[in-house]
C-alpha cells in the first residue's frame, strides 16, 4: 500500500508541476512581452530625443550661417532678410519647444541670436553701416556652447557618442 501512496502522491506532484507550468508558461511570456513593449518604448524615445536634439542644432546653426551670410553681403531687401530670419527664429523655437518633452530647456541662447537679428536686419536696410562683428562672434561663441551641450546630452543619452572634432560653421 505504501508505493500505491506514493504512486499518488507523485502523480498529484506530477499533475501539480504540469498545472503550474501551463500557468506560469503564459505568465512569463506575458511578462517577457511586457518588457519588450517597455523597452521598444524606451528606444522610441531615445530616437526621439536624439532626433529633437539634432533639429535644435540645425536650427540654430542655420539661424547663425544666415546672419553671417546676410550680413558679409549686405544684399537682398530688408525685408526679405527679415522674413527669412523670422523664419529660422520660429524653427529654432520650435525645435527648442520640441526638446522640452525631454525636460531640456534651451533659452539663453536665443536672446544673443535675437539682438544680432535686429542688427543684420538694420544693415542690410541701410539704417546703419557698422557690420556687427563682435556680436556675430557672440552668436558664434554660443552656438558653440549649445553644440557643446548638446553633445553632452547625447553621451547621456546614448552609451556612446562618437565625437569628430569640427569647425565653427559646422
């Protein structure tokens, strides 16, 4: 009688594993599932940030190229000149509008981009001769910085960032 228990016991153990196998089988494969969404998710929004981060720096390295070419030539109406600023400032505002999904802020910049702007736009009208060298360097300098933290957003964004060293219109 003792191996007849036994043969029940087992078989009831054996019938209980294959319970809790079919149970957990699903379970884990839900689970792993679940993570694969997450992490899909993840990655999606890693693309993302990297995209917006991408469109800031073009934004403003277009918006900074334009001043500089805008004001080495002086031709062009002023108000051509200032439809096209008008439309690299609403780009930059957008891109930096953009990265605060991220929770990045980009602000400081755009005041010395601003006051450069109005300067171009005076030069190119007429309403003064004095080419604004030295603010121009300035939008250059800061663009340099926003470069410089941008780079350092995508290190942390990205396990690695590989990083050619370039030249200031780039």
């Amino acid at each position: 009688m003792d191996s007849a228990v036994w043969g029940a016991v087992g078989a009831m153990v054996g019938a209980g594993l294959t319970a809790l196998g079919g149970y957990l089988g699903p379970v884990r494969a839900a689970r792993a599932e679940a993570q694969q969404r997450i992490q899909q998710r993840r990655d999606e929004r890693e693309a993302g940030a990297v995209e917006r981060l991408i469109a800031i720096r073009s934004a403003y390295r277009a918006w900074d190229l334009y001043l500089n070419e805008a004001a080495s030539s002086r031709r062009g109406s002023a108000k051509a000149v200032a439809r096209r600023i008008s439309e690299l400032r609403e780009a930059a505002l957008e891109a930096s509008d953009a990265a605060m999904r991220d929770g990045w802020w980009i602000g400081t910049e755009h005041i010395a981009f601003e006051s450069v702007s109005a300067k171009v736009v005076a030069l190119v009208s007429g309403a003064t001769s004095v080419v604004p060298s030295a603010e121009l360097a300035e939008v250059r300098r800061m663009r340099n910085v926003l470069n410089e933290r941008i780079l350092e957003r995508l290190t942390a964004l990205l396990d690695t960032v590989t990083v050619l060293r370039h030249s200031p219109d780039q």
